[in-house]
C-alpha cells in the first residue's frame, strides 16, 4: 500500500523532542528518509532506535547547534553529496528565552533567540534552497506562533523572532510562486511540550493536545499534492 510520503527526504530540525520528534517518526510512518537535526547526539540515537522499531526506516543523524551558521551550509554540501535534493524541510527548532518586560531583557538572550528562531531559518532557507528546487515538489514548513503576529506583554524577544520569521517565509513565497516549491507556516498552538511548560508552568499539561496528534498537518503541508503557498495554518488535532 502507497504511503503519502513514500521516497521523500525529509529534513527536521529540533526533532529529538516534542513535535519534531512526532513529526520525524510520523514522516517515517509515511515512508520518507527523516533527516533528523538536534543538538543531542545521544537524543537522536534514540529517536534513531525508536524509528527503526517501529518502523523499518533508517534516519539520517545531524547533530548540530543551529546558533552554528556555518555548519548548516556545510550540511547543505552534504546532503547535496548524499541525496541530490531535498523535498520536505521542517524549521521546528525553537528558543524560548525569558520571559521578562522588554526593557529588563539581557542583550544576551535577545541575541540567542534571535539567532535560533530568524537567522538559523533563513540560514536553512538559503542552505536548503537549490537542494528543494531539485525536487520535483520541494514543500518548506516554518514553525510560528500567534505571539507573533498578536501582541502579548513580556514575551519580548521570542514574539519578535516569530514575526520577523512570518515575514521571512511570506516573502519566501512571494519569490517562489513560479517553481514547483512551496512554503508555508504553522502555528500548533497550545501544545504539550516542554517549551510550552516553561512559559505557562501553571497550565495542566493534560488540558492540551500532544504533539503527534499535529502530526498530520505536517505530512499534509509537506506532501507533494498540497499546493498552498505562503499560508498561515493552524494545527488542528487529527480526527
């Protein structure tokens, strides 16, 4: 029986926990190749052992911090080398920082959002950009929240990224109308991951949908039959 992601190469960043982890085994589950990003060697043996379990489908392993620009063009190269193309890229990885009024931030954590949720994205987009037109249907996925398109008092650096990465990716669309790509926006909204506990500690994790029950608007958006482009999704849970 065919599976909706049957032969594709499928990149995900921050994949060793929370939606990057479901997304990855739910794209293994579909029969693509997951390469799979995170800064934890050991995180993604075993997400690696968990995929083949389950499975049959052997991952790709690219331990890797984000906050290291030059290393993601390198896995470009490589991946060149390996697969020739890529056809889904996942931008999952994500920074909280703190949660404090604007002006009490410390440049520091600005400068490390900033850098993990904007300018490790647009490293990727400009990495992975002619490996997704080798594709016969490359499908980009960016990670968003509503803090960034909706104003909320003390999420400071964090909404500002999620904005600045909005208009990233819509502009992205803009320039790849013409191509056989397409690239689009998802907000999960509330969801049961570690980064969510961080910022709302006295919420009942249980109140809130997990993550692999989004799993599917990631198959969905990154399947060469969807054809939306430049969109803002939110994430339903799967019926």
């Amino acid at each position: 029986m065919s599976k909706r992601l049957d032969g594709r190469i499928a990149l995900v960043t921050g994949a060793s926990r929370g939606i990057g982890r479901a997304v990855a085994k739910r794209y293994a589950e579909e029969g693509a190749h997951p390469i799979l990003v995170a800064r934890t060697q050991a995180a993604l043996e075993e997400l690696d052992d968990e995929i083949r379990s389950e499975t049959g489908v052997e991952s790709t392993l690219v331990p890797l911090d984000l906050r290291d620009f030059d290393a993601i063009d390198k896995v470009g190269a490589a991946m060149y080398e390996r697969f020739g193309k890529l056809d889904i890229l996942v931008a999952n990885a994500g920074l909280l920082g703190v949660l404090t009024p604007m002006h009490q931030l410390d440049p520091k954590v600005w400068d490390e959002v900033m850098s993990v949720n904007l300018t490790a994205c647009f490293r990727l987009l400009r990495s992975m950009d002619p490996l997704l037109r080798a594709s016969d249907s490359g499908r980009s996925i960016y990670v968003t929240s509503v803090v960034g398109h909706v104003p909320r008092a003390f999420w400071s650096a964090y909404a500002v990224s999620k904005a600045g990465l909005d208009m990233m990716v819509r502009t992205y669309a803009e320039e790849i109308t013409k191509t056989n790509m397409r690239v689009n926006i998802l907000n999960p909204g509330a969801t049961r991951t570690g980064m969510r506990a961080a910022a709302m500690p006295g919420e009942d994790p249980n109140t809130l949908k997990t993550p692999e029950s989004i799993a599917h608007e990631f198959v969905r958006l990154g399947s060469p039959e969807c054809d939306l482009n430049g969109e803002m999704i939110t994430a339903e849970p799967e019926a």
